[in-house]
C-alpha cells in the first residue's frame, strides 16, 4: 500500500481539522474577495484618470487648432479667440476649464481663475513649476500638479507665441471613485454573507457526512462489520461512503471466508498433522531398509569385484592353457610323425631282423658244413694216428701232426658246437627280436591312432580353451560392468539414503510446522470470531 508523503507546507494544512478550515478558507476567501473589489476600484479610478487625462488633451488641442485658426483668419483675433475660449471653458464640466496665454505679454485669459503668467507658481511632480514648464514649451506637453488636484494638457498655438492649457480637476475622478467604492462595499458585503451562508450550509453538511463516516469507519474499525454505510449523496462523501460501503462488504465476505478457511485448514492441519507423523515413520522404515540395502549393494559390489579379478586371472590362466596347448598341440604333432617314423623304423627293423634270421640259418648249415668238416678231420686224424702208430718212427712226425689235427678237430667240433648253441641261442634272439618287432609295429600304429586322436583331441582342447578364454574376458568385461553398475547403485543407493535421511528431516520439520499451523489456524479462528457479521 502507498503512503502518502506531505511536505512541510502541505503538513499545514493536513495538521488543521476540517472546521478550521472551513473558517480558514471563508476568511481567506473574504479577505481575497475584498481585494479584489479594492483592486477593481483602484482601476476604475485610474480608468477615470486616463479618460480625464485624454479629454484634458482633446480639449486642448481643439481649442489650439481653433485659436489657430481665428489668429490666422481674423483681424481682431486675439479678442476672438478670448472669447472662443471662455465660451468653451465654460462648456465644460464643473471645475474644469481652458485658458490661453500669451507668452510675449505674459497675459492669460479664457478663465477668470488664472489672471496673467506669473500667477502659476504651482509645483508640479516633475519639481518644476508651472510657469517655467509653459514658458520652455515647444509644442505640447501632459502634466499634473504636485497635490495631484488637476491634471493640465498644455499645447502651443503653432502660428503664435501662445499656449493652449486645458485643466481637468481630481474631483469628479474622486466622486466616482467614492461612489464605486460605495457600491462596491455593500456588493461585497452582500456576497460575503451569502458566501458564508452558503459556506456554513455546505461546511454543516459536509461535518455531517463527515461525522457519519467518521463513525461508520469506527465501526468497522471496531470489527463490526454488520452495519451498512449508506449515505444518498452523489458528491466525493458519497462516493467515499459507498466505497467505504464495499470495503465493508469485501471484508466482511472475507472474514467470513477467512473464518471458514480457518475452521477447515485447522481441520485439514490436524489431518496432515496425522498424515506427516504416518508418513516420517514409513520413512524412517524406509531408510533402514535402504541402508540395508545400501549395505547389501555395497558388499555386492566388493563381490563383483572380486568376480571380476577372479574371472581377470582365469582368463589369464585359460589364455596361458591355451598357449600351452598350442605347445602341446605341436608337440603332439611332432610326436605323431616322429612315432610315425618310429614305426616305419620298426618295421624296417623288423626286415633286418627277418635278413639277420635267415643269415643266422645260412650260418648254421655253414657251422654244420663245418660241425660235419671237424667230424671228418677228427676221424683222419685218428686213422693218421693209427697208421703213424703203425709207422713207428717214421711215422712218428706224422703222428704228432696228425695228433695236432685231431686236437684242432675237437676244437673245431667245439667251438663249432659252442657256435651252433650261439646261433641257437641268436635264433631264438632274432625269433624273440622280430616277435618284439611286430608286436612294437602294432604297438606303434596304436600309438599312431592314439597320439592321433590325442591331437584331434588337443586340437578340440585349445578350440574350448578359446572359447573358454574368450567367455571368460566377457565375463571378466561383464563384471567390470557389474561392478561399475554396483559402484554406482551404491552410490545412488547411498543419495537415496542420504535424501531420505533428509527428508525424514523435512517430515519432522513439517509436522512442528503443520503442528504450528493448526494452532495458528485456532488462534485465527478466535481471532475471526471477534469480528460481528
């Protein structure tokens, strides 16, 4: 709302009550009404002046040109023009009148009053005097005397040393000042009584109204709002009146409002009242379930964690079983062709074997050849012996050789037995060796398969400890997302909390002001209860 602000002039007159004023502006009102008439009279009485000063002039021309014209015309002028001038001096009003001088003379007639020039010591407002005025006068000039009794035209004769003066006296001017002024009193005074009649009567309505207002605005200041303000008058106290009417009726409708809005918000207060504590306990269930949960989410998250390092080294170690394997992959391979060679190997062993069987037959029906050799030598040497025996001396020499060779035949027969039990023994070797040898060919050609299906097997192996390693990077990237998930539900979950703890403040906060908003709606209540509707 505005506040109006006076300045130190104005608080002059806002300071004053009404009545005061009133007296205040009658007399201010007179005061001004009377000056005025006094300032009307003064002009009127100037307005005669002028026009007495304007006739004063007319005359004295007039009668120049007409002392002009006889001087100019007529023989006996200056008798002429005496008489011309008496004639119309005594034309003029009471106490004016014209009169001629003749400056070379010094003479002065047309008015018995002013006899010769030096008769005219009176003082003019200009501080000379009148007769060095009309003796220095050169063609015409407009004065007045010093008391201001008369004002004077004077105006020289344009074909004489003459001078024309046409004096007007104050008096009349006076007179009709006098009688202006006289009815300009009574006038006044009549219009100052009606003026305050008129004002008295207005300023008594006017307090009336006043009085009214002032009392229908008590009223309503004391909370009645019951009694209507009714005031059948068109002017501002009407127009006030009727406004003041609708203020009464705009607030009475709002305390009306006002007290049933009081009586339903302490209503509606007690309700939400109940509604925040109800609400503050589910939200204090609300944040211990969450910060259980917060718990819950944050070992979650050390657990994806730790899934995701674990998965992070099993891939590191399925990657490093996947190298290894490609190692044993080409080992196995390796191992195939050098088993395969192996068994070829074998196999041609096994021939050799075969071939040094057969040699060992060949060598045995050799060592028979020679078996059945010794025998035969044996037996020579023996019949040698017989019929060195038989030579005696002489056949002694032979004896001792064939003795020798008997000797080298059982040898023979010996170590040919001796050899025949080695080729047996060889043989059974060399049947021994080629049985291990076939029996090794098979072994190998299943050891062939074997590594075969070893190898097809590793192949399969590293191709799974492929895909092995590859899920387990996705699950070691999936993890890491997990976790990042976690991290941030955590951290949500942890807001959440934090927001709920929070709001659980501003649950509290509510209630003491919902609990304060119904004990100020109660004491608005009471407080609207004061007011008469």
């Amino acid at each position: 709302m505005l506040t109006i602000a006076f300045k130190p002039w104005e608080r002059l007159v806002t300071d004053i009550k009404l009545v005061p004023k009133l007296v205040i502006l009658m007399v201010f009102s007179t005061v001004l009404l009377v000056s005025k008439q006094l300032w009307d009279a003064n002009t009127f009485y100037q307005a005669v002046i002028t026009i007495q000063k304007e006739q004063a002039k007319e005359s004295a021309i007039a009668s120049a040109e007409l002392v002009d014209s006889i001087l100019s015309n007529k023989p006996n002028g200056k008798e002429l023009a005496s008489e011309a001038i008496s004639i119309q001096s005594n034309a003029l009003a009471k106490g004016n009148y014209v009169y001629v001088i003749d400056r070379d003379s010094g003479k002065v007639f047309g008015h018995q009053s002013v006899k010769s020039l030096s008769s005219l010591s009176s003082s003019l407002d200009e501080g000379r005097s009148l007769k060095e005025v009309l003796q220095g006068l050169s063609s015409q000039k407009a004065y007045s005397l010093n008391d201001h009794s008369r004002y004077e035209f004077a105006v020289k004769v344009p074909s004489h040393n003459w001078v024309v003066v046409a004096s007007q006296t104050s008096e009349s001017a006076e007179v009709y000042y006098q009688d202006y002024l006289f009815q300009v009193i009574w006038q006044t005074i009549v219009m100052i009584v009606a003026f305050m009649v008129i004002l008295l009567g207005a300023s008594s309505i006017m307090l009336r109204q006043m009085r009214y207002l002032n009392a229908s605005m008590k009223e309503i200041a004391a909370q009645n709002l019951s009694e209507p303000v009714e005031m059948n008058c068109k002017d501002e106290f009407g127009d006030l009146a009727r406004e003041l009417n609708k203020t009464r009726l705009q607030l009475k409708s709002v305390v009306e409002t006002q007290l049933a809005a009081s009586q339903e918000l302490s209503s509606l207060t007690e309700i939400m009242t109940i509604s925040m504590e109800g609400t503050k306990e589910a939200a204090q269930e609300e944040f211990a379930e969450i910060d259980q949960l917060a718990t819950a989410m944050s070992e979650m998250s050390s657990t994806v964690q730790n899934v995701a390092e674990n998965a992070r080294n099993a891939s590191a170690g399925t990657e490093q079983a996947q190298e290894q394997a490609k190692v044993g992959q080409q080992f196995v391979e390796g191992t195939i062709v050098k088993i395969q060679a192996l068994s070829g190997d074998i196999a041609a062993s096994a021939e050799v074997v075969n071939q040094v069987e057969e040699r060992v037959m060949s060598i045995s029906s050799v060592v028979e050849t020679i078996r059945g050799i010794s025998e035969q030598t044996n037996l020579l040497a023996l019949n040698a012996a017989i019929e060195a025996a038989r030579a005696g001396d002489a056949g002694r020499g032979f004896a001792v050789v064939a003795d020798e060779v008997r000797n080298l035949a059982q040898s023979t027969q010996g170590a040919t037995v001796e050899i025949q039990d080695m080729i047996t023994q060889l043989q059974n070797s060399a049947n021994q060796a080629v049985e291990l040898m076939e029996k090794s060919v098979v072994e190998a050609a299943e050891g062939v398969e074997l590594v075969t299906n070893a190898g097809t097997e590793l192949n399969s192996i590293v191709s799974q400890v492929s895909s092995i390693n590859e899920m387990n990077f996705q699950i070691a990237s999936a993890a890491e997302q997990q976790s990042s998930v976690a991290e941030e539900m955590d951290q949500n979950l942890t807001n959440v909390r934090e927001l709920v703890d929070a709001s659980v403040v501003v649950m509290t906060e509510l209630t003491e002001t919902s609990e304060e908003m119904q004990k100020n709606a109660e004491e608005l209540e009471e407080k609207m209860k004061v007011f008469k509707i």
